[in-house]
C-alpha cells in the first residue's frame, strides 16, 4: 500500500485576500472592505489542503522562506493534517505570496510576488517518498523554474513507474509556457488546465480539438474546468463528456480550479466511475466559491457528496 493517498507538489502561496475590491483610492486614501482573510493558495497547496478536508492522507511537496508568511503556510498546512516532510524552509528564500482583491463578483486581480516556488528542488534522493501515493500531482508547471526544466519529468516519470496515477495543473499564458509543460505530457493520466490556459498553449477553440492536442501529447485524459460552464472530459479511449457548472452564489473564485485538481483526486481514491468524478471535482469546485479564499468553502467528504448531490446545476 502506498504512504499516501495523495502527494500534491508544486505551487504553494500565502494569500491576503480582501472583499469586496470596488477601487484604489486616491492618494493615501482607505476604502473599506466587509471581509478580510488569509489562506494557502496555489495550484498545489489549495489541492493539498482541500484533499485533506476531504479525508485523504496528503504529503506537501513545495519549498518557503524562513519568513512569517512560510512559518504561517506551514503551521496551517500541519492544522489540516497535511505531511509538510516535503516542504523546503530555507532562510535566503521568500515565501511566494499574493495580495488578492476580490471584486463583488467572485473575480479576482491579484498582486503576486513568485519566491519560493522557483527555488526548490526535489533532488533524487527525495522521489521515492515523494512518488509514493495512490494519486501523484504537480500543480504550477511553468512556474517551477529550478524544476520545471526536466526534474519534473524525471519525478513524473518515476511515479508513473512505482504505480501512481499522475496528474498535473499548470500555470500558462501562451505557447511559450508548452515546451517546459511537454516534457511532462508523456507520463501524465489526467490533465488538468482551465480552458483558458489550455487555449493559450495550442491555439484551438473547440473543446474536442483542444483536449486531442494534448491526447496527441501523450496524456491518458484531458479534463478541462470551465469556469461557470462547469468541465469537459475527454480520454484516450474516446470517452468525452461536458458537466455543468453548479447554480451557487459565487463570493471568491480563487483557487477553483485548484480545488477541482483534490476533488478529482478524492474521485480516484473513491474508484469513482469518470463521470461522477468530474461532478464530484465540479462540486469541489463550486464550495470553494461560496467563501473567501482558496478552500474556505469545502467542509469534509461526506459534505461535498451530499452537495454534489442535492446542488442544481445550471440549466
């Protein structure tokens, strides 16, 4: 049996967020605000922390700075009971971190400062405990610079060959984002953009010819999130299928995407058939859009189950 049900590494952020955002005052001026809040962020810290909610025994694999911000991501990834073993804590580097304004709509400019998430490295020695879970994730292609330039790929490679299924989120703005993403195609199960980052890296429209791109790539199954449309799949075997978007009052969409990434886990440790696990992700998703920061609306497994299964969808 492997260590872990999960390993989530990659893209770990300190968030300061704040709602509503109408404007920047002018001057040294103060608008005020009705909530303000902190949270771990990132393509792999919002799915380690939600997989964890969720029930699922999670290692975090990221690097921090001895700062306030990473002494603070590490002591909330410990009080949700995610294995912080592979998180670097180094004192010449700076915790990535973002300040995130969320507007009355659930949209959300932010002001990012990269730091850490450039600077580690998952050395050889690290993989086997890294590698060694039922479902292996690596969330921030792209933004992983010390690894993202062919460590990624000998990590993704070995998981593969120790069993795991693979999954990777990424972190694109165009097609210069694809050869470092590429190199990680080949050993990848399940990937897992939003449409807007796949789009930018192939260039297509369509659903179908923007999931064959990366089938074409070498993926097992492209599993694009939608945003309010909901999600897409479509695997190797020629299954697809469009799921909708749940009918919710929608407060923060930061980290959504990154929450769909654990939900889709928790589907593939549950043995969920394809289709109920992107409506399980979906659902995932669509709780951590009823609060204000990344994960503060998922609650526990059987929480989300029972939304995934009442919850309309939209029409």
């Amino acid at each position: 049996m492997p260590r872990y049900d999960y390993t989530s590494m990659g893209f770990y952020t300190y968030d300061c967020l704040g709602w509503p955002y109408t404007e920047i005052p002018p001057g040294g001026g103060t608008v005020f605000i009705d909530d303000l809040t902190l949270a771990v962020s990132g393509a792999g810290g919002t799915a380690a922390i939600a997989a964890a909610k969720m029930g699922l025994k999670t290692l975090a694999v990221a690097g921090v700075g001895e700062d306030l911000m990473g002494d603070w991501v590490l002591q909330r990834l410990s009080h949700f009971g995610v294995d912080t073993w592979g998180v670097q804590h180094k004192p010449e580097w700076r915790t990535s971190s973002s300040i995130v304004t969320t507007r009355a709509d659930g949209s959300r400019p932010a002001l990012h400062m990269l730091g850490a998430t450039k600077d580690f490295f998952v050395d050889d020695a690290m993989i086997p405990r890294v590698i060694d879970a039922k479902v292996f994730h690596i969330g921030g292609v792209g933004l992983m610079s010390a690894m993202d330039h062919g460590q990624n790929t000998v990590v993704m490679k070995a998981a593969k060959a120790g069993g795991a299924i693979t999954t990777v989120d990424v972190f694109a703005g165009s097609p210069k984002d694809l050869p470092a993403i590429a190199l990680v195609l080949p050993y990848t199960d399940y990937f897992m953009p939003s449409i807007e980052e796949a789009q930018s890296l192939c260039g297509r429209s369509d659903y179908g010819d923007t999931a064959k791109f990366f089938l074409d790539m070498g993926v097992k199954a492209c599993v694009l999130t939608l945003g309010g449309d909901g999600a897409y799949y479509h695997d190797r075997d020629g299954t697809s299928f469009k799921v909708p978007a749940y009918d919710i009052k929608v407060k923060c969409t930061c980290g959504c995407g990154d929450a769909f990434n654990a939900g889709f886990a928790v589907g593939l440790v549950k043995d969920f058939d394809p289709e109920t696990r992107v409506r399980f992700a979906q659902a995932t998703s669509a709780l951590n859009a009823t609060g204000l920061g990344s994960q503060a609306g998922v609650e526990s497994f059987e929480h989300t189950l029972n939304f995934m299964k009442t919850m309309k969808v939209k029409g």
